[in-house]
C-alpha cells in the first residue's frame, strides 16, 4: 500500500534543505495516485511532485541531491 505518514526530506550538499511528513499533505498520497491515474499511466519509478514545504532555494551545477521518503528510499542525484 501507499504511506500515509512518514518524513519526507530533501538535502542539497548534505545539509537538510526541505523537510516534512506526508500526513502533513492536503490528499492522501492513496488519492494522488488514484486521481493521477485516470489521466496517465503511472509506472514503477514515476515521480509525483505535489508541491514542496518551506525551504526553496536556488541550486547550482556541482550540488548533489538527496530526497528522501522514510521507509521507501532515496533518489540521489548531482546537478551537472
């Protein structure tokens, strides 16, 4: 099944930039999926992106990314 709470985090350069828990959502992420897909097909690995909590900043080449949902994974990437 799909969480209904857990933190949820992203870090630019190993410093936590963003950081908060999905109940925190207004939708439930079983209904963000369950919309979503009578629109697209959804397949493993797809990335929804629902907004963002406080902590928006500029990124630049050279940064390396780590978002993370507990208990699901994380997604690292560099910005080239």
């Amino acid at each position: 099944g799909h969480p209904a709470a857990g933190r949820i985090a992203l870090s630019v350069n190993g410093q936590i930039r963003q950081e908060g828990d999905l109940a925190d959502q207004i939708w439930p992420v079983p209904d963000i999926v369950a919309t979503l897909s009578r629109f697209v097909a959804l397949a493993p690995g797809d990335l929804i992106f629902t907004g963002t909590p406080e902590g928006v900043g500029a990124i630049v080449k050279g940064d390396k990314l780590d978002g993370e949902i507990v208990g699901i994974g994380t997604l690292r990437t560099r910005i080239v």
